[in-house]
C-alpha cells in the first residue's frame, strides 16, 4: 500500500537540512531502485522552487511499504530526524488516484 510520509521542519533548518541531505536522499535513491517511490520533495517556505535562504518548511514522501507500521519505521529513521531538521513526522495511509 502508499503511504504520505509528511514532515514539517524546525525553524531556520537550512544548514542542518545541507548537512544531511547526501543520507537523506540515499534512502529516497534506495526506495526508487527498489521501485517504491511515488514522489518526494521539500516544501519551500516562499512560493519559489529555489526559495534559496528563506529554506523550506517540510517534505513529502509518497512511498510503497507493507504496512503502516513499517512505513513509520522507515520515516523515524530518517537522518533529517537524527539531525534535528524535523519537529514532526505524520505517516498516513494514502490512494492513488490520479494519475
């Protein structure tokens, strides 16, 4: 099944989110090759793709798992966590629709 993956971030996490980034996407690369990944991204926090010091708010993670339970597994052991750039992490059960 699809699970939302939704993270809201700290204020001012710009620096943390540099530094942690190459592990972060690493597992995101992972859950692509292992053909899981729907879609990932940050949120900028001004209506710009490239919002530059402004930063960005959160992410979203739409990605394949067993269960809720592991795609909470999986989100709790994003480096983004162990690096303080998340305050929180929301993992709901999501429907594809369209496309």
């Amino acid at each position: 099944m699809l699970y939302a993956i939704i993270s809201e971030d700290v204020n001012a996490s710009l620096e943390l989110r540099k530094q942690t980034r190459p592990a972060h996407l690493a597992r995101l690369q992972q859950l692509k090759d292992d053909g899981r990944l729907v879609l990932a991204g940050p949120h900028p926090a001004i209506d710009t793709p490239n919002p530059g010091d402004a930063g960005f708010t959160g992410s979203l993670v739409v990605a394949e798992f067993d269960s809720l339970y592991a795609a909470q597994q999986w989100a709790d052991a994003d480096p983004y966590i162990e690096a303080g750039v998340y305050a929180k992490v929301l993992v709901k059960p999501f429907n594809r629709v369209l496309p």
